[in-house]
C-alpha cells in the first residue's frame, strides 16, 4: 500500500513538473510571440519613416539600429559584460553609419562637380565651334558620370 502513495506522491510531483513544464512552454511561446510583434513593429515603423520623403536613408537607418538595440538591451540588463559588447557593438555601427555616409557623399560631390565641368566644356566647344566628335566625345562622358551616379544610389 505504501508503495501506491509513493507512486501517486510521484505521479502527482511528476504530474505537477510536467504542467510547470508545459507552463512554460506556453510561457516561452508567449515570450516569442510578443517579441515577434515587437520586431514587426519595429519594421513597420521603419517602414513609415522610409515612405516620408524629408527623413533619409541614414536617419532611417539609424532608428530602426536604436530600436532594435533598445528591444535587446533590457535582456542584458542584468549581464554587465553582455551589455558593454551590445554597447560597443552599437557604437561600432554607428561609426561605421558615419564613415559611410561621409564616403557617400564625397563620391556624389566629386561626381556633381565632373559633370559640372564636363558641361562647361561642351558648352565652350559648342561655342567655339570645335568639331561635333569632340562635342560627341564630352556628352559620352557625361552619360558614363551619369550612370555611375545612378548606380550608386
């Protein structure tokens, strides 16, 4: 008889382990899930600020980055170490944003002041009465500037 209480007392601890268990995996599915619309949020307000014309790529960027770091952090709250990588993570990519633009906007400067040049050049030959393959020549010129602008957007 004593070895039927044993075996309910174990049934019932085994029992109440499993629907703890079973807790909390419901628990984890409800973590997941919560932490999906968080990121789904976070998406579609990245997507909002895309869509409005006055934000650009890089302040765009640079939301949805601070946003997602915002959503990790509190995890690692607790975990010092884990929160200085996240922080020197997030400055690492930050400075790798600025680096970025700057070079971005060098290119797109040295390109806008080729064409201007290459403009005034046509324009003189054009004026000077040089011959049409030499006019022809610059305008070749202006359309490779041109696609190169186009490819780096």
């Amino acid at each position: 008889m004593s070895h039927s209480i044993c075996s309910d007392q174990s049934l019932t601890t085994n029992n109440q382990a499993y629907s703890k268990n079973e807790h909390n995996y419901v628990s984890d599915d409800d973590d997941q899930l919560d932490a999906t619309k968080q990121i789904k949020q976070i998406l579609e307000y990245y997507r909002k600020e895309l869509q409005q014309e006055s934000n650009t790529q890089l302040d765009c960027n640079r939301k949805l980055i601070t946003r997602l770091f915002d959503f990790i952090r509190p995890v690692y709250s607790s975990y010092r170490k884990k929160k200085e990588d996240l922080d020197a993570l997030f400055e690492d990519i930050s400075d790798l944003q600025d680096i970025r633009y700057i070079q971005q906007k060098e290119k797109t400067e040295q390109l806008q002041n080729e064409i201007l040049h290459l403009k005034k050049l046509i324009m003189t030959s054009v004026n000077e009465g040089h011959s049409s393959n030499d006019t022809i020549t610059k305008v070749f010129r202006i359309g490779e500037i041109i696609f190169k602008i186009i490819n780096l957007k």
